[in-house]
C-alpha cells in the first residue's frame, strides 16, 4: 500500500484515544503510536501540558524525526493540584490554544495531547471547554489524549479508554529516576 492510499483509507473516520491510570506508560504508548502513524505517513503532532524539559523523546524526534512537530506548554517542576501556580494555568491554557490551532489547521493527521487528562482534572484548562474541542474535532483526525486522573466525561467522549495501572513500580524499590526509562 502506497502512503497515499494507506492514509486515504485509514482517515475515514478519525479516533479519540484515551490513555489514562496509575501506572507506567501513557506518554511511552502515545510516542509509540506516534512513531506507528509517521511510518504509515501520518503528519502528526504532539503539545506536551505541564512539561517542559528535554526528554529523551523529545530530543529523539528533534534528531530523527523533525517532521514531527513538538510543542511543550509548561515548566520544569510538579504543578500544585488544587493550588497550581498562576504561570502554570497560563500556560496549560496557551497548549490549549495552540492545540486547538494545529487541530483545525488541516495540517496534521494525529494530534496528541500529552497530559491533558492532568491539566482538565487540576482545572488548569476548563473541563466543559475540552469536551467542546473533543466533540469538535475534525471527523478525519486522530485525537490522542494521555494522563492520570481522566475526568470521566473525558472518557466517555472517547473511542478508545486504556487504564495503564500500576501493580509495581521500581520508584518503591527506591529506584530513581533514570535517563532513557523515565526522561
Ligand atoms: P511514561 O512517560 O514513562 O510513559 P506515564 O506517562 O505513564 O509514564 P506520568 O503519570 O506521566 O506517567 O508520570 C511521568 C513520570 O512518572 C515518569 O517518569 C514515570 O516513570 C513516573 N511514574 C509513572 N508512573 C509511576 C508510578 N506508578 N510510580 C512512580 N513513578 C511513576
Ligand atoms: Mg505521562
């Protein structure tokens, strides 16, 4: 199947995936979709919430894959639920802007938006406006949205719910973070 084709077909009906729950591995499983999609030709997109350091993804695509596009909305610190920093619901609400940018740009095939479920459950970005944009997304687009804590509207809207949850983590073990496994 050509590039073209295989777009043409897949983007008939586009999906919202929901990756949410305690465990390790929602931003690894949407950069893994990301890297499925760009080999079947996708453009895609990726806005990063209450993130902004230079993670090994991150540095992966700048290096591999410029052609994806990589925007980061937030700091190099944790973000306070229930008492986030006025800079934070700055900008958690500057990615919601340019989200909803790139998403009605035409641009893209794929747009996912790292911790949004976070951002919508710490009332940084208000939830009844993201389940606007959710119900507002252009047919053929690929929506996918990553964090803990999904609010449950946020889930019901979707097509596509996984609960990553935890049964063990090497942070109990006191295994620290480590570059490649955690950044
Ligand atoms: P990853 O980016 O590794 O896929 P994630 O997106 O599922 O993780 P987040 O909730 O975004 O997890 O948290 C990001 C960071 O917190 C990662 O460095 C991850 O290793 C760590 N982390 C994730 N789950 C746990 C956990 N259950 N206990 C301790 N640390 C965790
Ligand atoms: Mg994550």
């Amino acid at each position: 199947m050509s590039k073209e084709e295989s777009t043409a077909t897949i983007h008939k009906r586009g999906l919202v995936m929901l990756i949410t729950g305690n465990g390790k591995g929602k931003t690894t499983s949407a950069f893994g979709q990301a890297l499925r999609a760009v080999g079947q030709g996708y453009r895609v997109c990726i806005i990063q919430f209450m993130k902004g350091r230079k993670y090994g993804e991150v540095l992966a695509l700048e290096k591999y894959l410029p052609e994806v596009d990589l925007f980061q909305f937030g700091l190099d610190s944790f973000v306070m639920r229930g008492n986030p920093a006025p800079v934070d619901v700055d900008l958690a609400r500057q990615g919601f802007a340019k989200a909803k940018e790139v998403v009605n740009s035409g641009d893209y095939d794929m747009v996912i938006l790292d911790e949004i479920n976070t951002a919508a459950d710490f009332n940084l970005i208000p939830l009844e406006e993201v389940l606007e944009f959710i119900k507002n997304k252009p047919q053929d687009l690929d929506l996918i949205l990553t964090g803990r804590y999904a609010p449950e509207p946020m889930q019901e809207m979707a097509d596509m719910v996984s609960e990553v949850r935890e049964i063990k983590h090497h942070y109990a073990a006191g295994i620290k973070d480590r570059a490649g496994i955690e950044y």
